[in-house]
C-alpha cells in the first residue's frame, strides 16, 4: 500500500497477532517489513510531520530491526520536529524496545507533553485525532513500563474525554482497547462485585426484560479508591429517522437510465417488476476527510451487473457529472458502499457524485433504508437522507 502509516498500521496488528500465537503468512510479513525497512532507509528529511517514520521504525522495532542509530538521531536532534504525540511515542517505545530507556524516558515525557485538550480537532491525514493520540501514548507507555508516574493522570483524562464523545472512530477504540489491555495491572486491583459476588476477571450475562425491569445488575466498589462505571446502549428506532446533516450532506435521487427524474416518496408512488432506476448519491462536505456511503436497498431490489458503471463512476450515465469519483466500491447484495478520500482531493473539491444501476425483482411492500454518509475518523460529522417505504407492484 502506498500510505506507509497504514502498511505500519497492519504490520504493528499482524506482529501483535504473531506474538499471541496466531498464524501469520511468513511471506507477506516479510514483505510488508521489508517495504517498511526500503522506506525508512530512502524516505528524505522532513521539518515538520514525521507521523508515516515514526510508526515504520516503531514497527521494525517491534520486531528487532530497526536501526538504532537512526533512532537515537532522532531522539537527540529531529524529536521536536514530530508533529503529534502518537509520532513521539512510537519513536519513544522503539528506543525501550531497542535498550535505549533514557533517550526513551525523553521521547515519552516530550509526547505527554504535546497532549493537549482531548476535545480539540484539527484536520489529519494520520487516520487520528487528540483522543486517539492520548490512547497510544498511553499504550505504549504502558506496554514498555515506560514514566509510569504520569500514566495515572492521563488515564483519568482519557476517561473523561471517552465519556464526553457521543461518536468514536474506530482508531479511537483501537487504541482505547490497547490502552485498557496495558493497564491490565492496575485492573487487578479492583474490587468489584456483581450482585453481592466479587468478580474476578471479566463477566458476560444476558438479561431478559423481566430481569432488567427487576433491578438488573448491582455493580459495587469494594476498593478504596472510586471506580469509573461506563453504560453504553445500543439500540435501533423503530420509526425511519429524519434526514440530518452534520458537517456532511448528503442526497439521494432516482431516474429512469434515460435521465428523467422519479419520485418514489410521493404518494402512490411504486415500481413494477423488472423496473431499471439509476440510484444518484451526491455527498457534500464542509471540511477534507475521508468518508464513507452506505446506500442499504430495500428488499424488493437488486444491484444490476456492476460492470454496467464501473467502480461506481457514472460515465455510462451521459446525462450525469461529478467533480470526484470514489477511491473504493462495493457492490454488495443488500448495500451499495463508496469511499472517497478528500485529502487527495485538494482545497477545491468538496463534493462528489456516484451513481449506480438496480432492478426490482420482488413485489412487495419493504422498508427503504436512508443513506447514510460519515468521516470515517471524525464519525461526529455525518448525514444521512430520508428513510420511508418502497412498493413493488406485480408485472
């Protein structure tokens, strides 16, 4: 891949994968350290960012080969120049993996001390943000045994910070479930009880509404010190939601292949067996990102053959334009998927178009799910159409 931070990205979970135990393609694990090695050794200098390096020589250290010379100049004359906190400790972590604590033990106090307000966003093409950072410094931190006196501090932030997102991305909870697995430690101290029962471990139940109703679980703090409860609901309307837009708009329109427009939310609206509609998604953003749209079918339709448009781009619907075309499609059996990248977009592009064939088969009346579309790292912008009903008629 291309994006040297998320071939490191890979390699760091196959080579935590390895360590457990699992069964990893020598082949292509030594090819992607490989990859990883030509770019540390050809990469030119840089004066501000260095996030792509940083992981690469983390991950080769990880697995005894990284270069420490080139480590320990980075740590005595380039740290200041890693631009996020994630960068620093991963250069830090390599350090301690490689022998070198005290250059190590300054890397790691250098990246706590580049954490700043968790809540506060900018645009990164690193796949993180604040709240991610925070994680892996403290990972890291943790799994090197690495200023453990300033690990207390930041975990009761990171707590905080979780409890006040509605959205996390899934670097986020990457990054928080490693960070909670590196305390692992601190867990055993714990005492806590279930029902009375003190818990040793972790607990799974499945409670009926009838037990829930009847007082559910009692969770109590048997220890000295207070601990963070954290109830998390998850749960499906059962009404369609209304159209939103947060940061990210997005519309959905059918036409006949020929261009003309139809309506299938007006009253008495419906298809006929063997209909052909080309379904219009036009999404547009406020900021750069990388997003993702997620157009479910109702079930009375089918993706027509894929190739008819290929990869999601409308150039065999003459009457259509767009501005960007997706970086990745799918088309699936219930859904139709695109990816688009704006950060290789440029400043100028904001918007873009794809469009793709379906058919209806089944007769019926089926519910018709909105689109949705969301920054993948920053799932707190989104936007999603209407959702309502579909019939098909018998032909």
């Amino acid at each position: 891949n291309p994006d040297i931070w998320l071939s490191s990205y890979v390699t760091d979970f196959l080579t935590r994968a390895r360590e457990k135990g699992y069964d990893v393609d020598p082949r292509g694990f030594s090819q992607a350290l490989a990859r990883l090695q030509n770019y540390v050794a050809y990469a030119p200098d840089f004066e501000k960012g260095g996030e792509k390096r940083a992981y690469a020589l983390y991950v080769l250290a990880r697995n005894g080969r990284a270069p420490i010379g080139e480590l320990r100049y980075y740590a005595d004359a380039r740290l200041k120049r890693f631009a996020t906190p994630i960068a620093k400790a991963q250069i830090a972590a390599a350090l301690a993996m490689a022998g070198d604590q005290a250059r190590s033990e300054i890397a790691f106090n250098a990246a706590f001390d580049d954490l700043g307000d968790l809540s506060s966003e900018v645009e990164r093409t690193d796949y993180g943000s604040s709240l991610r950072d925070a994680a892996a410094v403290l990972t890291l931190a943790a799994e090197t045994r690495s200023v453990s006196g300033r690990s207390a501090s930041l975990t009761s932030t990171l707590v905080d910070a979780y409890a006040a997102k509605t959205y996390t991305s899934t670097q986020e909870q990457a990054w928080l479930l490693l960070a909670a697995r590196g305390l692992g430690d601190q867990a055993k101290a714990l005492k806590v009880t279930l029902n009375g029962k003190a818990i040793d471990g972790g607990r799974r139940s499945t409670l009926p509404d009838a037990a829930v109703r009847g007082g559910g679980l009692v969770i109590g703090n048997g220890g000295a010190e207070a601990t963070t409860a954290v109830v998390t609901a998850i749960g499906s309307s059962l009404v369609p939601e209304p159209p939103s837009e947060a940061g990210i708009k997005i519309e959905r329109q059918y036409y006949t292949l020929g261009g003309e427009k139809v309506d299938l939310a007006a009253d008495g609206a419906a298809l006929a067996q063997t209909d052909r509609l080309a379904v219009v998604l036009t999404i547009t953003t406020e900021r750069a990102g990388r997003l993702l749209l997620v157009d479910r079918l109702p079930a009375g339709l089918e993706i027509e053959n894929p190739r008819l448009i290929e990869s999601g781009d409308v150039k065999s619907l003459s009457w259509l334009k767009t501005e960007w075309t997706p970086d990745h499609t799918e088309f699936r059996d219930d859904r139709f998927v695109a990816a688009f990248d704006f950060f290789r977009a440029g400043d100028k592009i904001r918007s873009a178009t794809v469009a793709y064939i379906v058919r209806a088969v089944t007769p019926g009346s089926f519910v018709h799910p909105a689109a949705t579309v969301e920054d993948m790292y920053r799932p707190e912008r989104h936007g999603r159409t209407a959702g309502g009903r579909l019939r098909i008629e018998a032909r």
